[in-house]
C-alpha cells in the first residue's frame, strides 16, 4: 500500500514538472506573439509619425518662405526641377538692378525640406494664381510620375504668395495616406490635412469640380 502511494506520488510530482514545462513553453510562445505585434505596431506608428512629422515640416518652411519674403522685401519662389520631384527655393536678390532675375537661396530654412520622408506630387496654383505666367528661364514646371503639375509658388514682400494645392506622400510608398496644403494666398494661411486614399480621391472629384480654366 505504502509503495503504491509512493508511485502515485511520483507520477503525480512528474506531471505537475511537464505541465510547468508546458505552461512555460506557452509563455514564451505568447510572449513573442505579443512582442512580434507590438514591433509591428511599433514600426507602422513610426512609419505614420514619420510623414506626419515631414507634412508639418512643409507646412511650417512655407510659412518661413513668406515671412523672409516679407522681412528681406524680395520675392521668393518655390520651384520644381524637372530632374527630381523635389523643390528649390529661388530668390530676386536685386528687384531694381536686375528683376525677373531669380537666383537659388541657401537659408537653412530653404534647405530644411525632408525630402528624404516626403515625395511631391501635387503643386497647382489655384484661383488668380492659376493664370499666372512665369517669366523667368529656370521656371519650367514638370510634372509628378502621376500627371499632376508641380508648379512654382511665388511669395511677395507685401506678406501675399500664390494660392496653391500642395500634396506629399511617404517617400518609401508604406503610408498610403495624402498630406494636403492648402495656401491661401491673400490671407497668407497654410492649412495642413492627412488624408486617406478614399479621402484624396473624394477631394480630387471636389478639386475638378471647382477647378478654373486659365483664360
């Protein structure tokens, strides 16, 4: 009797050892479930932070382009090269001795976009703005690999700057989202939005819609 007791005891220390060894085996394989989700998350909200961050930085040099313009009482331009999606910032150093004349600006400032987050692919003037015609011979505006014009934005000294559409995208293509610009060139104002595919695509048929053929 003492030595089946014995033996049940033995089985049952055993069995409760392979459960323990189980329940950790199942642990560890949660915890790098959870881990490996984590990381994943972890990695999209950077990806997400990245262009949010990239969209803001636009959005901020645009409005530092219009305040040099107004402090150095010189036009400033924001150009587009037909070799890169990616724009330049020109300025008119000598309105009097020399105007129309627009040489490249190297502020920090106007070297600051972060081309490396972002890829333009969207710059049209809008309104007045729209039928303005360039005078200058660096001043051919290309177009995006998706058709959509990459035109120049001009800021005036008076504080004024060309209303215009501007949008960006991750440069890496792993956020699908649209960041939206939106100058208002009267009142100066810079309006950034992030939109979804579904919700650029909404605002493109609103922008086709209101859209005014230059005369």
């Amino acid at each position: 009797m003492a030595l089946r007791m014995k033996s049940q005891a033995g089985l049952i220390r055993r069995t409760r050892r392979a459960f323990t060894l189980v329940e950790v085996i199942l642990a560890v394989a949660i915890i790098g479930l959870i881990s490996g989700v984590f990381i994943l998350g972890l990695g999209t909200w950077y990806q997400r932070e990245a262009v949010d961050d990239g969209a803001r930085r636009v959005e901020s040099i645009l409005r530092v382009a219009r305040a040099e313009a107004c402090s150095q009482g010189r036009r400033f331009r924001m150009v587009f090269d037909a070799s890169s999606p990616q724009p330049k910032f020109f300025w008119e150093p000598r309105p009097l001795a020399e105007p129309g004349l627009f040489v490249p600006y190297y502020g920090t400032w106007a070297n600051a976009l972060p081309t490396d987050l972002l890829t333009f692919i969207k710059c049209r003037r809008t309104g007045d703005s729209a039928r303005k015609l360039l005078t200058y011979s660096d001043a051919e505006e290309p177009v995006s690999s998706d058709g959509e014009p990459l035109q120049s934005i001009t800021f005036m000294p008076d504080g004024s700057c060309d209303s215009a559409i501007i949008e960006v995208v991750a440069a890496d293509g792993l956020d699908q989202r649209v960041g939206r610009i939106e100058i208002n060139g009267l009142t100066g104002s810079v309006d950034l939005r992030m939109l979804t595919p579904t919700e650029q695509a909404e605002q493109q048929d609103l922008d086709a819609e209101a859209q005014e053929v230059p005369l």
